[in-house]
C-alpha cells in the first residue's frame, strides 16, 4: 500500500523495500524467536516522484539515514509487533518526506531603522553615565 505523504505526494510501492530483522535488546523468548523489527528502504535517487529539489532537501534531512546508494534507511523497533513497527517506519519516512516538501524562506538582509539606531545610542549613552557615576568621589581640596 503506497504512503499518501500529502494531498499531492504519493510514495509508490515500487520505491519502498521492507525487511524484518530481530529487534536488539531485552524482551525475553519473543526477541530471540521472531523478527518483528522493522528496516524501510526508500529509493530516493531512483524515485520520479519528488522534485529535484525536494530530493536535495531530503538528503540534508536525512542525516545517518542515507545510505551511499542514494537510498533512505528507516528502522523501526519500539513495537512487539511487525505491523506495529512498520506503520512507526512508514509514519517517520512520511514525517521526514513532509518536512522536505517545505521550501525554506529566503532570507534577505535588512538595515535596522534609523529610529532603532537613535534609540540603541540613547541607551548606550545612558548606560556610560550610570558607570560613570559608579566612580570614586574625587576630594576638592
């Protein structure tokens, strides 16, 4: 079943790889007998679904996630169940993808106002007479 990302992105099958491995850690007989750990694999440099520039972004995003073939890696194993890890998997790939999708504000560089100045003088200069003050009180002999 693909992941519905947003209204417009739809991850394909095609481009997901699920695999169950045994979880590491306690939890008794159930972690040595059965392999409910979860790891998705996203095709990212393969997909024709996300724009170039989404694709850039998600390799930023992506961290320790990205593995050297381009591909996304997702482990899941908090849950005793298979199900259970793979929807944790699918929802942190998801999250991950819809954060991508958000094109960062460009950020031009602004001139603080003259009012901001003036006042950022006034206080300045207000702070020099109070430290002035603080002085030795000189003898007028």
């Amino acid at each position: 079943m693909p992941i519905r990302v947003s209204r417009q992105v739809e991850i394909p099958d095609a481009d997901l790889a699920v695999s169950f491995v045994r979880a590491s850690g306690p939890g008794g007989q159930n972690v040595n007998k059965v392999a409910s750990a979860v790891q998705l694999r996203f095709d990212l440099a393969g997909t024709p679904v996300l724009a170039p520039r989404v694709k850039d972004r998600l390799r930023a995003l992506a961290g320790h996630r990205l593995a050297a073939d381009g591909a996304i890696l997702v482990h899941a194993r908090t849950h005793r169940s298979q199900a259970d890890n793979r929807r944790e998997a699918e929802a942190r790939l998801a999250d991950l993808i819809r954060r991508a999708l958000v094109e960062p504000k460009v950020r031009r560089a602004t001139k603080p106002t003259r009012a901001s100045q003036e006042r950022r003088l006034v206080s300045k200069a207000r702070a020099q007479r109070i430290k002035r003050l603080r002085g030795r009180v000189g003898h007028d002999d």
